[in-house]
C-alpha cells in the first residue's frame, strides 16, 4: 500500500467497515510509517467483542497487525490465537496485566472490549502510555469518567474513539425513522 492510500485508509479509519473504526493521530502515524509498515495493535478482552476486533484487524492485513493480546481469563489466549487466521503465535505477546501491555512500545494503538467498569482507566492509562485508544461502548461507567477520559484525550492529544455501531448503523437509523413517522403507531 503506497503512502497516499495508507494515509487514506487512516484517515477513513475503516477498520472494520462500519463495525469498527479506529483513527489515528498523525504522530503516531509518523511513528508508524517509521518503525513499521503496520500499524501495531493490542487487544485487551479477547473473549466476544475483543474477538470482533481482531477480525476487522484481519479486513486489513496489511495495514495493521495484532501484535498483543490482554486478558485476565489465561485460557483463552491459545484458543483465541488458533482461531483467527491473522494472528500468529509467534508474533504475539500476552498479557495477564493490561499494564504490562502498555510497556510494549512497539504497540501503537489498543482495543479495549474488557467489562464496562474498565473502559475508563484503561483508555486514560492507554493514552497517557501514548496509545491512540479504540474503546467499546459505554464510554464510561458514570459520568465523572467520562469526563476524566476527556481530560486524558485533550491532554495527550491521542485519538479516542468510542464504538456505538447500533446508533449508526444504517438498519437501527431506519428503524428510528420508521418508529418516529408512525409506522408501527403512536409513539
Ligand atoms: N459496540 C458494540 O456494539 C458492543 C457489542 C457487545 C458488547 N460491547 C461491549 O464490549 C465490552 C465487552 O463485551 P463482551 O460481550 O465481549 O464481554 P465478555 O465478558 O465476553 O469479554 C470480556 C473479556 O474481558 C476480560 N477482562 C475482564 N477484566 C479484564 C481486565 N482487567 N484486563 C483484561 N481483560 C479483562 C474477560 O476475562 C473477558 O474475556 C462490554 O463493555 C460491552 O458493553 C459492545
């Protein structure tokens, strides 16, 4: 992929299509380009969504790679790397400590499809580790962390992006629409 089209597919920041999509800051892409030809993942919650995100990382093989997964569950990192075709064992580190991961420098942007309660100080220490940050929805478990992960976004100026694919994706638009012009009776 040459410059140009990477820098396009970053800035649509496709991953997944309209499933998943993780932009990046133009630092870390800078990084990026020099250190690797990939942009470099980590997976934290590999169990269901986490499992979703390596398959859009999959979509683009050659532009990102999983490089790491973090799970507090050890059992599923073996199945987990037999199951997807883009991963490869040797190319991938685990992790029990979500911590430890973020000492990894070659990881350039992490996933985060742990439980809710987590979504917050994951995302502010990721950031604050320079990370750009993929995050599943909610975006906080209250809203006092929500605002603390915006502080940590405007701080680090690293990208956050929050995953509510029901909210746009084309059939839930529709069906609102539909629901609103009384299709099914009165609201
Ligand atoms: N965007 C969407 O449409 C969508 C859809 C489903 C779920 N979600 C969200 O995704 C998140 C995960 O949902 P799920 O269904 O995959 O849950 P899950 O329980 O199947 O998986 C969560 C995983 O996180 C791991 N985990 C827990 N604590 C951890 C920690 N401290 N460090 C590392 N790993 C840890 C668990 O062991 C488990 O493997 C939830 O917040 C959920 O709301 C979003």
């Amino acid at each position: 992929m040459n410059n140009k089209t990477r820098r396009d597919f970053l800035k649509k920041s496709a991953l997944g299509g309209a499933a998943l999509a993780i932009p990046f800051s133009a630092k870390s892409y800078n990084n990026i380009i020099g250190a690797n030809d990939r942009i470099h993942l980590g997976v934290a919650g590999i169990n269901s969504r986490g499992g979703a995100h390596i398959r859009a990382a999959g979509r683009y093989n050659e532009d990102t790679k999983v490089i790491a997964l973090c799970d507090v569950d050890n059992r599923l990192f073996g199945k987990t790397i037999a199951k997807f075709d883009n991963l490869n064992s040797k190319d991938i580190t685990t992790y029990g400590d979500f911590r430890k991961m973020l000492e990894n420098k070659n990881i350039d942007a992490v996933t985060i499809a742990s439980p809710d309660h987590w979504h917050a100080p994951m995302a502010i220490m990721a950031m604050n580790a320079g990370k750009d940050v993929y995050c599943e929805k909610p975006f906080s478990h209250n809203p006092q962390e929500g605002e603390w992960m915006i502080q940590a976004q405007k701080k680090t100026g690293k990208v956050l992006q929050i995953g509510n694919q029901q909210r746009s994706s084309p059939t839930s638009t529709q069906l609102v629409k539909d629901i609103k012009s009384g299709l099914i009776g009165k609201a």
